[in-house]
C-alpha cells in the first residue's frame, strides 16, 4: 500500500535502482522480518541545498549540495562527502543506503548517510574550495552533528576539508565539537591509520578470499580502477605481498605492465599528473582495454556502475574486490555468478575506512588516542569477524557473498527497527 517515491526515476543500472536490486534478492532470507522491508527502500530524510560562492574573479556561483540520511535504526548517520560535478540526489540516496548495509554489516552501531555537491574541485582556487566547503556544512549543520549524523571524506574530498567543515559546524555551535566529521587531520582529533583504512580492508577481505579460493598473491596479477585513497594504498598492500600490479586505471586514462608497475614511483607521479603521467613504467592503452587484461584479481576502486555486463563477460579475473562504492551492474553480478568469479561485495569490501573512523569517533569523545599498531589490529579483527560471518551465510543458504552480506545486515537494521518500533 506504500506509494513509489516521486522524486526519484531509477533505471535498471542506475545507483538506486542497482541498490533497490540488491534489497529485493535478500527479501527471501529475511523470515518475518521482511514485513519491515520497505524502510529500507526509502531514505528517512534528504535535504537539498543551494551552496553560493563569491568566486575569486567577483562572480557568484551556485551549486547544488546533497545530505542524505537513510536510515538511523541502529545508531546516528555515518558516511562521506563527495565532491564531483556528476554528483545527484539519486547517487547520494545509493551511496547513503550502502552506508546503512555496511556499518549493520561490520556491526557498528550506526545508520547509513551521504552527501555531496554537484562541483568539480578540480576548477576552484583553493580559497574557493574552503568557502564551498563551509557554506555547504553550515547549510547541511541543520541535520549534522557528533550524536545525529557524521560526515567523512570520499571522492574528492580530504583531511583539509574535514578540518574545514568541522570548524564550521564548531563556529555555528560556540565550542569544538571534533566528533562532528571524521577523517580528520591527526593534531585536530583525527585518528592514525584513518587514510591508510580503506585499502587496508580491501586488501585484508582480497587476501582471505584469495586463501579460499587456492590463489596465492605472490605473483597475482592485479588490475586497479581508480587510483586515489582507496585503489593506491590497496594496489600497495597487495604488491607488498608479493602481487603484481599489471594495470591502473584513473580518470587521465590507462596505463599497463606486463612485468607490474613500479609503484614507489607511480604513486607520487599520479597524484600530480595521474596515471598518465608515468608514461616511462608501462604503456599508455585505450581505457576499453582495461577490462580485459590478463589479471587474477580486478579491483575497481573508482566511480559506480562500472562494472557491466559486457565488462563482467570479458574480465579473467577470478577475484573481484569492489573497494568503489556500487561498481557492479546487478546483471554484471548474476554473469560473474554464473562464471564462477568471486565478488567480494563493496559493503563488506572497502568497510575499513567506516571502522576507523567508528575508532576516531570514539577516540574524540575519550580524548584518548590508540596507536596505529592498535587501530590496525582492531581494524583487522572487525573485518574478519565480519567476513567471516557472512561466508558462513554464504555457504549455509548458497548464495552470492553480497546478497549474504544484505542478509546479516538486514537482520540486524529490520530487528533493531522491529525492536524499537514506530513512531508515534
Ligand atoms: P579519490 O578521489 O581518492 O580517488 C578516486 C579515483 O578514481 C582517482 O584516481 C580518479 O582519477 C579515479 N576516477 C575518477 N573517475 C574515473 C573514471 N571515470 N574512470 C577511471 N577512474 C576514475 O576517491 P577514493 O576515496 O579513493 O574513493 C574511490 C571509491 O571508493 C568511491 O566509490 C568511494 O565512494 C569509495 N570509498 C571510499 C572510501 C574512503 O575512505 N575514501 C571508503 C569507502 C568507499
């Protein structure tokens, strides 16, 4: 008897309409709980907000920012900012519902946010950037704060924009509320091995599927779409261990390497010039061609909906690690199934930055910081007990390990929904 949201058209491969997929599949693993269903098939709340600048030229320039909250059954609002001129309120309700699936399946006790502003950072002075940044907080400090809803960087956005935004928030409420956003730098309540977080899950979740699956990473071949946060510091790891790294994809194109990319000198040059720039180390091929290079392990760590269905036919790799937010197309998903190439699914996959940031949160409110040892130890210790769990759902009801992931996340959210009951 519910009525379809009007504000939002999702197509079949579109971030609500891939996400909307996903639910559906679990609805049969949920016993009674699938009554409350539905909850998760809407956000609790989506606030848009006009963000105007004076620009450094005199002008004044509009742009559209989005602070989206999904759902809030099992604790306050967690999850990034992004700063992309492709940046919709569809995109950020996805990206805000995955948050909700990650931290229930990791156990946190949060619920699932997002936001973002429709910009391309890229084209703003950096004096610009700071004003869209706190223009945008104060706007979105209406539904934000250390106990409601916590931001955090993704895509395009960073330390210095974290610090920005909780001094922002910290103006408008009289007092130094770091507990606001996490991600912060270190000195200003940030947490050590915060940057590091994301890759480092991926890769931890990678190795112990690559154990299961008989691959040994010394020697693997990997191919790593996206090459900021999360797909540099994961090829690194995975390198460490012994992997090569065999192709990069990044927004100025792609680079190869039969023999694996040097990465202490690839790193450094593409945070300048992108992968492009390290045109000495391997060769420069069309972006298509990506996709279908020889590799064991693909990890796209870029933008969603990369992952097609005519990507998905063409990958040899055995291993897909979704260290991006949403990159697989549901039809991509039932082709890797059919393959026999194993997913191991965003939610569980790049959870690693949300779980240190849950230790920074808690850090800020203690005043009382762990070192890195420590978080990396705690940080390993979630992930695998949360890995772990959802295999044994994979393996007890047969299915996929993302659809398992939404079965024990689901539970958790719809029982602490069923538990606490609805308002008034
Ligand atoms: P980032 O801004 O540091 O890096 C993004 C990378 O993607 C860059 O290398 C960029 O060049 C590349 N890219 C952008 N458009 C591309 C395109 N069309 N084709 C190929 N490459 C492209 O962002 P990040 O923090 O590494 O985030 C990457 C993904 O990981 C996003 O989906 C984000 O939501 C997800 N994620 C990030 C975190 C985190 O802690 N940063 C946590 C969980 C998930």
């Amino acid at each position: 008897m519910s009525e379809k949201l009007s504000f939002v058209t999702p197509t079949a491969n579109s971030p609500w309409g891939t996400y909307l997929s996903q639910v559906d599949r679990v609805v049969p693993y949920l016993g009674p709980l699938a009554r409350w269903v539905e909850t998760l098939k809407r956000p609790k709340r989506a606030l848009i907000v006009d963000v105007p600048i004076e620009m450094d030229d005199g002008t004044i320039a509009h742009f559209e920012g989005y602070r989206v909250q999904h759902n809030m059954s099992r604790g306050p609002g967690k999850g990034g900012v992004r700063f992309h001129p492709d940046v919709t309120l569809e995109e950020v309700m996805a990206l805000s519902a995955w948050m909700t699936i990650k931290t229930a399946a990791v156990n946190l006790p949060y619920g699932g946010a997002k936001g973002g502003i429709r910009v391309d950072p890229k084209k703003l002075s950096l004096q610009e950037l700071e004003k869209v940044t706190r223009r945008y907080t104060s706007e979105i400090g209406i539904i934000i704060g250390p106990h409601t809803d916590i931001p955090a960087p993704d895509v395009n956005t960073n330390a210095q924009i974290m610090a920005w935004m909780m001094d922002t928030y910290s103006m408008n409420v009289g007092g130094t509320a770091t507990g606001v956003v996490t991600g912060k730098p270190l000195h200003l309540g940030g947490s050590l091995g915060r940057v590091k977080a994301t890759g480092r899950g991926v890769f931890v979740t990678g190795r112990e599927a690559a154990r299961r699956l008989g691959l040994d990473l010394r020697g693997a071949r990997i191919a790593v779409q996206g090459f900021g946060n999360v797909g540099s510091v994961a090829a690194e790891l995975f390198a460490e261990a012994g992997a090569k790294i065999v192709a990069v994809q990044d927004h100025t194109g792609t680079i190869v390497n039969d023999k694996g990319l040097d990465l202490a000198q690839l790193v450094p040059i593409s945070r300048t010039d992108g992968v492009v720039g390290f045109k000495a180390g391997g060769d420069i091929v069309p972006n298509e061609d990506f996709w279908d290079i020889a590799c064991d392990i693909l990890i796209p760590a870029a933008l969603e909906g990369q992952l097609t269905a005519d990507r998905a036919k063409k990958t040899t790799a055995k291993l897909v690690l979704e260290g991006a937010n949403g990159p697989t197309v549901p039809q991509a998903d039932d082709i890797l199934a059919e393959r026999g190439v194993l997913v191991v699914p965003d939610v569980i996959c790049n959870a690693g930055g949300v779980t240190v940031s849950y230790f920074e949160w808690v850090q800020d409110f203690s005043s009382f910081f762990w070192d890195e040892d420590e978080i990396n130890v705690r940080l390993d210790r979630i992930m695998m007990n949360a890995l772990n769990q959802i295999w044994d759902t994979a393996d007890k009801h047969k299915i996929t390990l993302r659809t398992a992931t939404y079965a024990v996340a689901c539970e958790r959210i719809l029982m602490a929904r069923q538990e606490r009951g609805l308002y008034p």
